[in-house]
C-alpha cells in the first residue's frame, strides 16, 4: 500500500465545531496539559525515589523497577498506541489513554507495597502510550503548515518546562506533605488534572479523518515490542546487573527480530494489508532525515543532562536544591525557544534545526572552557550561566524543528503511526544517550565518588566530545537540505 493510494482514500470528516480556529486552540490546550502531565511523571519519580524507598521499605532492584516500569512498557507500546488512533480515532485513543493514566496515578498514590507501585507504573505507562502519540497526531491533522509550526513550538516549550522544572516541581510537592501524604502527592496530582483533561478532550478534541476499517497488525506489535524489549532491556539494566551474558546476547537477537519486523512488514504492505508502520513513510526524506536526527538529539539531551547533574552535585558541590536551581537559565531559554521555534522555521525553514546545532554546540564548547576554570569564580560563573543558557537555546529549538521537519509530508491518515514512530525514536535516543555518554564519563572520572577534580574532568572530556559530535551534525546539514529539497 503507496502513501499516495492510501491518501487517495482518505476524506476528511471535520464536525462543525472542529472548524472553528478556537475549537482547535482550546484542543490543544488540553492535549497539552496531558503532554505534561506525562512526561512529568517520569522526573517526579527520580526526586521521591528516597521517599518512597524508606515508606515501602523497598530494595534496590524494586527501586530499579519502579522507574523501569514507566520507561521501559511506555518506549514498546507507543507505536503501538499511534496506529490505534489511526484505525480507531485520535479522540477515542486519547480518552482511553488518559482514563488508564489517572486511574493508575491514582492507584500508585495509594499502593501499599512496591510490587503495587510497580504494577500501577505498568499501568499508567500503557495509559501514556495511548495517549501521547495522539498529541502529535492532533496537531498533525488540526493544523494547517503554518499554524501547526507554531502548535509544535508550544508543544515543545511544554516539554521544556516538564523536562526542565519536572524535579522542582516533584520536590515542591514531596516537600509540602500535604496532607500528610509526602511523595503519594505527586502521584496524586494527576487525578484533578485528568479529569479536567478528560472533560476538555471530549468536548474540544475531534477527529478530522475518516477511519479505515481494518484491523490491527497483532504479528507486528509483537514483533516491535520483542525487539524492542531485547534492545532496550540490556541498555537501562545492563549496567546495575554486571552485564551477564544472556543481556549481551539480547542486543544481537534484537537486531535479527527487528529485521524480521521490518521484512514482515513489507510483505503485509505488499498484501495491501495494514501494517503496523508503513515502510513507505520512509521514502519521504523528510522523515527519514527526522527519525535520524531525532534519535541522535535525544540522545545529546540525555547525555548532556545525565552529566551535568553529576558536575554540579560531585564535581562543584552544589546541593540537590542548587543543582536545581542551576538549570533554571538553562530552562527558561529552552522554553524561549521552543515557543518561537515556529517563527524561525518559517523564515530559515531547514536550516533552523543548523541555527539549533550551532548555539548548542557554542554553548558546549563554553561549559568546557568553564570547567577548565580553577575555582568557581565570579568570571567563571558568569560563563556557567551564559553556557547553560546558550545550551537550552539551542536544545529548546531543536525538538520542535526536528518534529515539525519530520511530519512535514506525512499523509493525515499515517500521522498516528508517524508519531508513534518519531515518539519511539526519541525514547531510544534517551535511552542511549546516558549509558553511551557514562561510558565517557565514568573512564575518566573513575569510579571514585569522593574526588571532585575527577568528576569535574569526566564532564570536561565528556563536554568535549559532545560538542564535537554536535558540530559532525552541523557539517551534515547542507546535504541533508539539499536532499529534501531534490525530492520536492
């Protein structure tokens, strides 16, 4: 089945209050506060892990698991989640989603033992993975180029602040105890704003599309969640276990099943069945271009904050409470940029995601300068913060631009499956970036926690090598726009 004889067949059905500019506005909205919602759960966990490990009583693998439980189910059904609300609509796909979300924050508010929290986790994961792809995919097919440009620039200024703030916000809450209820509150929040979210989404979220009458492809879900499974397994647990050597067989198994995955695929399209992906979305540029960028951005992301946060705890001494307060430069320039993202991609169109490289890639090289400074002079905090500041610069307007690069071509009909697979692509990249960075950081570092000169070197090196892989990306931009614009 071609992209083009699919988009033949589709015919949007817009109601009558989906017309109207507010209507989509007003949907946005509520999308976006579950957007938040979700992807502050998963920082909310790493501040009440101390919390929750002396009210439970919970040992260190159940701790693993807890913040495991929520990444791990949430990257193997989010693919899965996009092509449901292809088949059964975005609006009927994000209720559900958000249902099983508040219901089961609900339930780890009140989990009496981690094997409880553990399964709640589960749980609110799917719900996530229902419903997030179906943000991408409402803004995909509600707005038109210009106006889903700006869509995303919110889209991505809200990832900002989740991302950015999602720890001070959680500590606030454990720190608050209100109630009596410690880190339970955290959990607990979720269940007005759900509510509030699924009262708006009925009434505001609509389907633009006619659906296809077809079913899910159950063999390829499977055979993405195994792969998946096998790949990202050993890499978020991999370490902490010693590596035994079934974790290490898993990466090449993974890499067979996925290559199964895609070749039985391609046998369904050619059947004129419905796969799970369709293998065509590849052979739009732009989007190929956009998974890949996605990835190794995600995985710059988790690098970068992965060893900044252990620079200012270990390598300067910050507290947790400074350490957060350190980001905040770095937070509201992301979120600055994020929300004008949309204007400059209208005026430099590719070439913005070059401009988000660029400042990023200054701003790495100055955070290394700044740790090559002998004590945390005035001249020297001055340029932490100017660094830090220039980095969320630059990583706040790269998300939007690489999304919006992404699914500039991708037909309404596939935008659920294309988002669930960009979704996939950025946890990957998440799930990398910390184990491949940490590999530099900590053959440098060393193992010793007691020396601030050899943190403070780990992240020096670390900083190095980062900036220079982001200017690798630079040089490739050229070509990359060059080769969009021939296949126009």
């Amino acid at each position: 089945m071609s992209l083009s004889s699919a988009e033949d067949q589709a015919h949007p059905i817009v109601s009558e209050a989906s017309t109207t500019t507010s209507s989509h506005w007003f949907g946005l909205a509520v999308v976006l506060i579950a957007t938040f919602m979700s992807m502050l759960d998963g920082f909310v966990v790493n501040v009440a892990i101390p919390s929750i490990q002396r009210d439970l009583l919970a040992t260190p693998t159940e701790i693993e698991l807890i913040g495991a439980a929520y990444s791990l189910p949430y990257a193997l059904l989010v693919i899965t989640g996009g092509r449901l609300g292809d088949l059964f609509g975005i609006r009927r796909l994000f209720l559900i989603g958000m249902a099983l979300f508040t219901g089961f924050s609900a339930l780890c508010a009140f989990a009496p033992n981690p094997i409880l929290l553990i399964a709640a986790r589960v749980g609110q994961a799917c719900g996530g993975a229902l419903l997030y792809p179906q943000v991408l995919s409402y803004i995909q097919v509600s707005f038109q180029k210009k106006e889903r440009a700006q869509a995303l620039s919110l889209w991505g200024a809200v990832v900002g602040i989740a991302s950015v703030f999602g720890q001070l916000i959680g500590g606030s809450l454990i720190t608050a105890n209100l109630a009596g209820l410690g880190w339970r509150s955290a959990f607990l929040a979720n269940v007005p704003l759900g509510i509030i979210v699924l009262i708006g989404a009925w009434i505001f979220v609509f389907d633009h599309r006619k659906l296809r009458k077809t079913r899910l492809d159950l063999i390829g879900t499977v055979l993405i969640a195994s792969g998946l499974l096998l790949l990202l397994y050993p890499i978020l647990q991999g370490s902490s276990a010693g590596w035994p050597w079934w974790m290490i067989a898993c990466l090449p198994l993974a890499l067979l099943v996925l290559v199964g995955f895609g070749l039985f695929e391609r046998r369904m399209a050619a059947r004129n069945a419905t796969p799970l992906i369709n293998l065509m979305l590849f052979r739009l540029p732009n989007f190929l271009w956009g998974a890949c960028l996605a990835l190794v951005w995600c995985i710059s992301i988790a690098a970068f904050f992965f060893v900044l946060a252990l620079y200012l705890q270990s390598g300067i001494g910050f507290s947790p409470v400074l350490s957060g307060l350190a980001f905040i430069p770095l937070g509201i320039s992301f979120i600055v940029a994020a929300a004008t993202s949309g204007t400059l991609l209208t005026r430099l169109g590719g070439w913005t995601f070059a401009l988000a490289l660029a400042l990023a890639a200054v701003g790495t090289f100055g955070l290394f300068l700044a740790s090559k400074a002998s004590g945390m002079t005035p001249p020297a905090w001055i340029l932490l913060i100017a660094t830090l500041a220039l980095v969320g610069f630059g990583l706040g307007l790269g998300g939007p631009t690489v999304m919006t690069f992404a699914l500039a071509d991708v037909p309404e009909q596939e935008a659920g499956s294309a988002s669930g697979m960009m979704e996939t692509m950025m946890q990957l990249g998440f799930a990398l970036g910390t184990p491949l960075i940490g590999l530099v950081f900590f053959s440098v570092a060393g193992g010793s926690t007691n020396s601030a000169h050899s943190f403070t070197q780990g992240f020096t090196t670390s900083m190095f090598y980062l900036g220079c892989c982001l200017v690798v990306l630079l040089a490739l931009i050229p070509f990359l726009v060059r080769s969009t614009r021939k296949n126009k």
